[in-house]
C-alpha cells in the first residue's frame, strides 16, 4: 500500500520559500483572486462574443502570489459556483507547487504566466466562514 505524504504548509508565498517546495504537495492559504486574462491576441483562433472568457484565479498570500492551475487550461478555468463562494475570501488550498509552464500555447506566448502555480488541486476550503 502507498501512503502520499502529507502537503507541507506554507507560512509565505515569497519567491524563496515557493523555490524551496516547488514539486511538492503543499497547503497554501491567501485570498481567493479572481484575475481576468486574456488568452488570444484579438481575431486569433477562438476569440469571439460567443467564447466564454478565462475565469481564472491567483491566491495572494503572505508575501507574494501563486496562480490556482495553469490559466490556458481547462483546470484553470474555475467554475462560477466556485468563484462565487470564495471571492475575496481568506481560503486554504491543497495542491502542488509547480515552476512557471512554458510560453507558448498552441504557437501562442502566453507572457502573462510567469510565476509559479499550484497544479493538481486537492482542495480549497474556506479558513474561516
């Protein structure tokens, strides 16, 4: 039987300590932020009135900020009951630390993405209702 370790909890979200853990199971807490992004140049393949636009979000912790998942993929998008329930709001998240995703998307530099995120989300929960 396998047994995953468990997440390490982050005090900060600073440069240095989000180097330390990268690839690691870690539990980060800040404010839910939701961000607009704009993924395509406009006219490019996919843009237009009828696409839905990215719902994204970036946790702002204590001394910096991390992305919840990658902002041009499906899990980045976040659903509108989720924003809904945590905009704004102090929440704790359980995921793993990745470094910066590369710049291109189907031949498209995606130069808003360069930090650091948290990928294969576990959970989110709120710290205090």
């Amino acid at each position: 039987m396998s047994h995953s370790p468990a997440p390490v909890a982050l005090q900060r979200l600073d440069a240095r300590t989000v180097e330390a853990h990268l690839g690691m199971l870690v539990v980060a807490e800040g404010i839910y932020t939701p961000v607009a992004v704009r993924m395509r140049p406009p006219g490019a393949k996919h843009d237009g009135p009828d696409v839905p636009k990215p719902r994204t979000v970036s946790l702002e912790g204590e001394g910096g900020s991390v992305m919840l998942e990658i902002y041009y993929s499906p899990a980045g998008v976040r659903s509108e009951e989720e924003l809904a329930r945590f905009e704004g709001k102090r929440v704790r998240v359980v995921g793993r630390l990745e470094r910066t995703p590369p710049r291109l998307h189907e031949g498209i530099p995606m130069a808003t993405m360069t930090g650091p995120y948290l990928g294969g989300i576990r959970s989110i929960t709120l710290v205090s209702p």
